[in-house]
C-alpha cells in the first residue's frame, strides 16, 4: 500500500491520530460462554484505529487483508444481480410515455448507464484502495457532524427501498402460491380496500419477508456466491419472458405501436430535448445512490483494480435488460392484447391459462423472480442501510443486526405496499432525490482526487479529534456544506413541482425552473464540485493537509493476522459446524 512505500520519507507531515497509535483491546468472543448467549454489544476484534467501543467494530473497520475476497468477477455477478430486476426491466416505460421513441429511450439508458458506471468506477477506488465503508469516508470531507447528516440521507432511501423491493418480492411470492393452490386466490379479504393489499397478498408478504431473513444474515465475504448464484437464475427468468411472449406474438414485434412509435403522445423539438434530458437524469438516478456509496462494496476488493470491470459492465448489461423489456411489452401487445412492461403480471397470465403446464412455468418463474428481489434487496438495498445505521452506534450494530434492523422498518415501519399503491408524491420524492446525493457524490470525489491528491488519514477518520474535525465546536467542514447547497438548492423548485404535478396538481414553478431539474443530477454534481475545489483553492484547511496518504495498512495486517490465529485457535478448540462456518464472517 501506499502508507509503507512512503514510510522512508520521515519528514513528511504526517497525521496526528496515526504518529503515536496503538491497536485498542475491544474485547473478544473466544470463550465457551458467548458462543451461546446473546450479547447486546456486538463482536469485538482488536480495532486498528479506534480508541473505545463506541466508535468502531469489526464491520466498521477497514476491511482486512484476509477478509477482502472479492475479485473482478464478484463485481460481474454483483452488477448482473443487480441489473436482472423488474424495475430495470420497465425503465423504458415512462420515457416511451413521454414521447420519446423506444430508440431515444435506449439512447438515454446507454448515455446514463455509461456515466454512472464511470461515477461509480472512480468513486468505487476509494473503498478498493482504503477500504473503509462509506459513513468513514464521508468524514473526510464534510467531517464528522455533517457527516452523519449525509449518511442519514442515505439510510433513509435505503431502507424505504428495502421495504419497496420486499413489496415487489411478495408479489412474486403471491403468484407462486397461486400456482401451487389455486384457491389461494380466492381468500376472503379483510383488510379495507384503501390500504393497497388484500390479505392474500399479505400473507405472501410475510412468508417472503421471512424467507428473506436468512438470506439478510449471509455474511459480506460469502454473499458473492449468492450474486454469481443469481446471475445465472435471472437471465433464464427473463428470457423465458421475452421467448414466451415472443411466441405467442407469431414471431415478431413490428407491427406494435412501442416499436413505430404510435403507442402514446409524441414529442417534438425542444419539448422532446427536455424529455429526454428529464428520462437522462431520471436514469443517472436509479443508480445515484450507489454511485455514492459504492465503497460499502469495493471495500471488500483483493486489489484496487478488480473493481474497475464496473465501468464496463454497468452500461453493457442494463442496455440488454433494458432492450428486452422493450422488446417483451411490444411483444405482449399482439400476444396478450395490451402493452405490458410488468413481467409479473405476464407470468400471472401464464397461471391463469388453466394447464398444467403453465401453472409450473408460472411457479418455476415466480421462485426465479423471488431469488431475483433477493438479491437486489442485498445488493443495493440492506448491506448500504447496515452501513449507515452502525455509523451511529457501532458498539451495538454490526452488518447483519443493521440488515435485519432495516427489513424491519423498511417492510413493516414505512407500510410499502401503500406507498406503491396510492403515494405517488413520495414515489416523485424518492426519483428527485438525487439532486441531494449528487452534490454529496461529488463533493467526496473532488476532496480525495483533486483537493487531496489521494493524500488521506485513514486512522484520522476514526478519531473524533483528529485532521477531518475542522472546528473544534461544529466539527463540520463550511466548505463541504456551503457547496452541497448551492448544489442542491437551485434545483429545489423543480423537484417540488415535480412532486406537486405527481399528485395532478399544479405549481407557478417557472419552466426555467422545471429545466433545471431536468438536469438536477448533472447541475447538482458539477455545481458542488467545481463550488468545493474553488472553496479549497482559495481558503484551504492546511490542518489536514498531507504529503503522502497514511492507510494504516501494516497496523491493519498485524491486527488482522493475530486474529486469524485466534480463530483458528478457537476452531480447534471448538469445531464450529457447517452451518456456523456458512454465515460465520
């Protein structure tokens, strides 16, 4: 690492919480006795940086030498587990909607997949190469106060999107159950019509709920195997679709109103720039909030190069799924009658043909689609909210707890079968967000490539005292928080007309302002950055000024090779069982 082949140069500045540290006893579970009772304070090893409990965590730590076993092909079967999903499947619809032929609607995913993966690829080096999780590395710039602020941002969506997805899985478990009991569909319904589920659906609801428990507890070294394991199901599942649909259509899809572009209104001149302008943005936010913490995942990378495959692999596979979704509801319109996007809902016809033959198409598709929200629950939803929620209380939350902690308020707290029902304001709230996470996106980008030239403390994030405090009473960083609102703000009027108009109603947002939120992502995110580096230019923070970056890395070996040997110690003493070695970290 970069840390030992600068150690010669002792002259140079170094960083106050690294020039005098020693590894800090947390505490260990080795004995017979926490093996098998409840601990209200999670696992500690000896932590590299931090001082006390309260401040880090074996999870929260740098990932260590032995626990980074994530390669270049894990990042292929992460992308493709995260790019198979039903919400990439139907991105086109809207765009097609709004007057944008299915060709601009490509255009725009391909542009907008093409510089998220480039976003995601550099902001992803960070983790890769000081592999510390997102809420430690937002310290850097914001500090630590604010810094919370801008992971709370984060969580929040996270888990709002969990309970989403869990809605989403639930169907898919609705549909199986269906095709194993057909009188499954005939429950009586007590639950008010203007609740957005019916009791069948909740039923199917809570067994996917708990199905999706275990799957939650699937430990950060291991769950790459579940990613590759669902790479391979995804694909079949929705090519089953498209091949079905694309049967029952005689063949072709020409004559469909999606491909001549007569199956809605149409858009001309500068009306059709800014609606593809608008589905761009709308594209570059379905990913901005990986693009922005993305280093809860490249952090568990073997070398800083095996996650640089993203920027090939984001545009590439999300084009295809994109293209088929297309390709299936123009196909569904001659083969069912109508234009159907939700492959769900074409499944569904298949359990409701009557045979034998497609009740077991349906039910071996609807297990496909269930492993498929699975694994999008897990990649891009429950390990960043984990993240997020042990940032505030490291000493009681680690991975799994903050996992398990997020499904629960995500799927019963935030009631996600009502917000897909009936809340079209918040769902307008969840897609403008990004004019939030891209200036925070580009910010953490500009501080660690162009203000400090990749020279950073990795101990100084873990001490509260340290370079990244900035003021000792606020321990924010002006610089950070001024250019996050002059990213964001601007666009403020647009994103509420955006929501009011979601609602069928009106606002006196002037077009101007409708505009630039069309744009809000790429105005937030140069905005913020060039706004930051000019901050720093001309009013920099010399305290944290570094010659050379410290990574701790030979304080993270040593601490990581005596831990090795205590759990190996521990094995021979206890042989932990296959179940145990299986979601064991």
């Amino acid at each position: 690492m970069a840390s030992q082949d600068t150690k010669p140069f002792s002259t140079d500045k170094v960083s106050p919480a690294s020039s005098n540290i020693e590894p800090a006893e947390t505490g260990h579970v080795s004995n017979t006795r926490s093996r098998y009772r409840f601990n209200l304070a999670v696992r500690q090893e000896e932590s590299s940086f931090a001082a006390t409990k309260n401040a880090s965590n074996a999870d929260f730590d740098p990932i260590p030498p032995s626990k980074r076993t994530w390669n270049w092909g894990a990042y292929v079967a992460y992308w493709m587990a995260d790019a198979w999903a039903v919400s990439n499947w139907e991105v086109a619809s809207s765009m097609i909607a709004v007057g944008l032929s299915w060709k601009m609607a490509i255009g725009a995913c391909v542009l907008g997949n093409t510089i998220m993966g480039l976003v995601i690829t550099i902001n992803g080096r960070m983790g890769a190469t000081l592999h510390t999780p997102f809420p430690v590395l937002a310290r850097m710039p914001f500090g630590y106060y604010f810094s919370y602020f801008v992971v709370l941002s984060r969580c929040v969506l996270a888990i709002v999107w969990l309970g989403v997805q869990t809605t989403t899985g639930g169907q898919c478990m609705e549909v199986l159950l269906t095709c194993i009991w057909p009188s499954f569909a005939n429950i009586h319904n007590t639950i008010p019509d203007g609740e957005g589920i019916t009791t069948g659906g909740m039923i199917a609801f809570l067994l996917y709920f708990l199905l999706q428990i275990p799957f939650l507890c699937i430990p950060y070294t291991k769950v790459q195997y579940f990613f590759a394991f669902k790479s391979v199901i995804a694909p079949i599942v929705f090519l089953a679709v498209f091949g079905d649909t694309l049967r029952r259509a005689g063949g072709t899809i020409a004559g469909s109103s999606v491909v001549t572009g007569t199956s809605g209104p149409k858009a001309f001149g500068s009306a059709l720039t800014w609606a593809f302008f608008a589905n761009l943005n709308g594209v570059l936010g379905n990913y901005a909030t990986l693009g922005l913490n993305i280093a809860d995942f490249s952090r568990y990378a073997n070398k800083p190069s095996a996650q640089n495959v993203q920027a090939i692999v984001i545009p590439i596979i999300f084009t295809i799924v994109g293209l088929l979704g297309i390709f299936t509801a123009a196909a569904a319109e001659s083969a069912y009658g109508t234009i159907e996007w939700n492959p769900i809902t074409i499944i569904g016809y298949w359990e409701k043909s009557g045979t034998h033959g497609g009740r077991a198409a349906a039910a071996f598709a609807a297990i496909g689609l269930i492993i498929v929200t699975l694994g999008i629950n897990i990649s891009a939803n429950s390990i960043s909210a984990a993240n997020d929620l042990m940032s505030f209380y490291p000493k009681y939350i680690n991975i799994r707890r903050g996992q398990l902690l997020a499904a629960f308020i995500g799927s019963w707290a935030f009631v996600p079968w009502k917000i897909l029902a009936s809340a079209a304001k918040f769902l307008a709230f969840l897609g403008g967000y990004t004019i939030f996470l891209g200036p925070m996106t580009s910010i953490l980008i500009t501080d660690y490539y162009i203000v400090r030239r990749t020279n950073v403390s990795v101990p100084d994030m873990y001490n509260f005292h340290g370079m990244y405090r900035y003021s000792p009473a606020f321990a924010s960083n002006w610089r950070a928080v001024a250019a996050f609102f002059i990213g964001c703000v601007p666009p403020l009027p647009g994103f509420v007309n955006n929501i009011v108009v979601a609602g069928k109603e009106t606002t006196g947002v002037s077009i101007g302002g409708q505009h630039l939120f069309a744009i809000g992502y790429i105005y937030s995110f140069f905005a913020a950055g060039i706004f930051y580096w000019g901050f720093n230019r001309f009013f920099p923070h010399l305290e944290s000024k570094m010659d050379h970056p410290d990574t701790g890395e030979d304080i993270i070996a040593a601490n990581d090779a005596k831990n090795v040997n205590m759990r190996r110690a521990s094995y021979a003493e206890h042989k932990p069982s296959i179940v145990t070695r299986a979601f064991e970290v």
